[in-house]
C-alpha cells in the first residue's frame, strides 16, 4: 500500500497536478488494465483428473473466482454502495494527497479504523474493552502527532485543521461505508448459494468509480485543465500503470481477507504499512526532492513521524492481538431436537461438529476478546433451549 501511495504521490507532484484530473485518469486506466488482468486470469489450469473440473489463474487469488460475473440482487445492491463510497473516498484521497502529500495521508488514513471499530461496537452492542479503548486512542494520538511538522512555529501546519476535518469527516465516514458493503458483498450469498469473489468486485466497483470521477472531473477540464492533462498524460502513463497494479493486488487480497475476519482487525493489520510509508517516501525523495516538503527538513518533524508511527503499530498490534479464539465442548439434552441454524448465525460462532465421548458438540468461535468469548456464552448460546452445558476452552497457540 505505501508503494502505490508514494507513486500518487510523485504523479501528483510531477504530472497531473489536479487532484480530479488525476483520479480520473488513474480510473480509466486502472479499469482497462483491471479488465485485462482478469481475461488473463481466466487462463486455465491443468486438471487434476479428467473428472474434476479445471482451475484458471483467479483461482490461486480467490476460490470463488470462475470467470466474469454480474452482481445481482443483494449482491448488486452491496456492490453499487460499495462503488459510490469508494468513489467518495477516491476523491477525497487525491485531493488530500494534492494538499499534504503520501507523508500525511497514510496517518490520517487510519481514522477509518476508529471508524469501524465504533461500528462494530454499535452494531454487536457492547461495550468496548479497555485494550480497544487503548487502541483507539494510541492510533489517534499516533495519527496526529505522525501528521504535524515543526521548526515553523506552526506556518507549515496553516491547513491543518482542515484536513484533520476532511479525514474524520467525509474520508472516514466514506471509506468505512465502503468496507462496510464491500464485506456484504462478499459474504451474501446469491440464489446458488455462492458468494461473490473479490475479483469481479473491484472490477464492478471500479467501473462506478470510473463513471463518478469522470462527472468530478468537468469543472477541472472546463477551468483549464485538459490543456495540462494532453500535455502530460503519456509521461504519466508508466507510473500510473505500476500504481494501478499494485492497488489491484492490494485491494483484491484485502477484500478476500474480509471474508475471514473481523472488519477492524483487518483493516488494522493493514496500517501496519503506514509505517513503511516514512521510508519508501525517503528513498522516492532521492529521485523527487518535492516528496520530501517541510515535513522531512527538520529533527523534530522526522521526530513526531517517528513517534506517531510507533504509536500507531503499537496501537495496531495492540488491536490485532486481542483477538481470540476459542473451542466450547457442549452437552445437548436429551430428547430435544438440535436446531444448527440458532448457532452457526450466531456472531463470533465459526463453525461447530456433532463429537462423541462426553460431550455432544465442539463450537470453534472468534471473537474480539476474552471478555467478549464470555459475554457470548452468557447472552447467546448458554440460553439455547437444547444446549444443556458449555465449557469454554481459549486457544493459546496455534500451530500450522
């Protein structure tokens, strides 16, 4: 992710200086090339067997993915809401970008974490653990302070209540929502019962991006900007084709990682890379001086990226390892009729198997603390009419 924020980065600064200019352009293109990755991912596999069905490419990336598919029903709906949140955040991103640089966004980005944490508090109805409560405020105090520059007695900081608005309001808010359907879409299933695979979403929700910055983009093209655009475009072209590139990698694997966990905890593993953006931005600034700006000119504000960084991977860390998992053993009642489906919909309850010996079944659940694992037996499943016992066993370590 640091790689293809730096490259915006060097575009905006080199090429395409207008923000809607550049997200225009960076869609159209990142759909043609999206559509050709897929066609090559259609290449099939050798079969295993003459009786089995062959694979093609996608399928290493997503299992799900057999060929191009058209969203439909739910599926379409979670997919268009998907598309026209991304399109707001994308928007707001280039125009971030254009104001800060890949130096800021990075940080301010992990505002979307606070995001879906407190929506996940809302939605599962707790209340949040210490830890979580601690998490929340090392990122933001981590994103703040990773965001600020010195040695100017704040003139170099003049615009920065605005984007701290800009971030906690419409880019948060946006990108949450777009986490948010895009997860729908990925675990609703359709009449078949298959879900839809992260390779079609991003092309579909793509092709609504495209559409979306094509209509932001008529007051820059009217104001003067085509004339900037025809007569950059083809120097631009490289380093957008390695952009798109790697936000397809990124975004399809990052997608398929929704499906196998908590939205927060996701989304936290993946700021890690903010991290990472400091250094890739250090060693770009070699070949692009204007890279570096105010920010990278001074010991105290190289400081405070230092510092914000490390508390925001503490915090993230912090996040992530909460996490738990346990195995419950329960007893059925006898005599009473075992009903899978007020289980398995439960929330944090992967999947369960009928065992023999003392026990009758073994839950596997993932939740997002131990404290949480308790709540869950208490509210939820020990209340089940034809569950009689439950004992609780936490995972401590797991090895592959």
């Amino acid at each position: 992710m640091s790689i293809f924020v730096v490259l915006d980065d060097i575009i905006s600064l080199e090429y395409l200086t207008d923000p809607y200019i550049l997200g225009a352009f960076q869609a159209v293109v990142g759909f043609v090339i999206t559509v050709v990755i897929i066609l090559l991912l259609h290449l099939p596999v050798k079969r295993k067997s003459e009786t089995t069905r062959g694979y093609n490419l996608g399928y290493f990336i997503d299992k799900n993915f057999s060929r191009f598919r058209f969203p439909k029903g739910k599926i379409g709906l979670y997919t268009l809401l998907a598309g026209l949140f991304s399109s707001g955040t994308t928007i707001f991103y280039f125009i971030l970008l254009n104001r800060k640089g890949s130096s800021v966004i990075m940080p301010f980005g992990q505002f979307v974490l606070i995001y879906l944490l407190i929506g996940e508090f809302i939605t599962d109805k707790e209340k949040p653990a210490m830890a979580e409560i601690q998490s929340i405020a090392m990122i933001a105090f981590g994103v703040i302070i990773a965001s600020l520059t010195g040695g100017s007695n704040g003139a170099d900081n003049t615009g920065i209540l605005l984007d701290i608005l800009l971030v906690i309001g419409p880019f948060a808010i946006f990108a949450s929502f777009y986490i948010y359907f895009q997860k729908k879409a990925l675990t609703t299933k359709d009449n078949n019962g298959k879900v839809f695979d992260s390779i079609n979403l991003r092309l579909w929700t793509l092709l609504i991006m495209t559409f979306a910055q094509s209509i932001a983009i008529i007051p820059s093209l009217i104001n003067g900007g085509y004339g900037d655009f025809v007569a950059n475009w083809e120097a631009a072209m490289l380093p957008t084709v390695f952009s798109v590139v790697i936000t397809f990698v990124s975004i399809v694997l990052y997608s398929r990682a929704l499906t196998m966990g908590k939205m927060s905890i996701v989304r936290a593993l993946r700021s890690i890379s903010v991290v990472f953006t400091f250094p890739v931005v250090l060693i770009a600034g070699l070949w692009v001086p204007e890279l570096l700006g105010s920010g990278f000119r001074d010991p105290l504000s190289i400081t405070l990226k230092i510092v914000g960084s490390i508390l925001i991977l503490i915090g993230v860390i912090a996040l992530a390892l909460s996490e738990t998992k346990c195995i419950l053993l329960a007893k059925v009642k006898q005599g009473v009729e075992i009903i899978p489906s007020e289980l398995i919909k439960m929330k944090g309850v992967e999947n369960f198997s009928h065992i023999t010996g003392i026990y009758d079944l073994l839950i596997n659940i993932k939740i997002r603390n131990i404290g949480k694992t308790l709540s869950l037996l208490e509210k939820s499943i020990a209340k089940i009419e034809w569950i009689e016992t439950v004992t609780t066993h936490p995972i401590i370590k797991e090895f592959v």
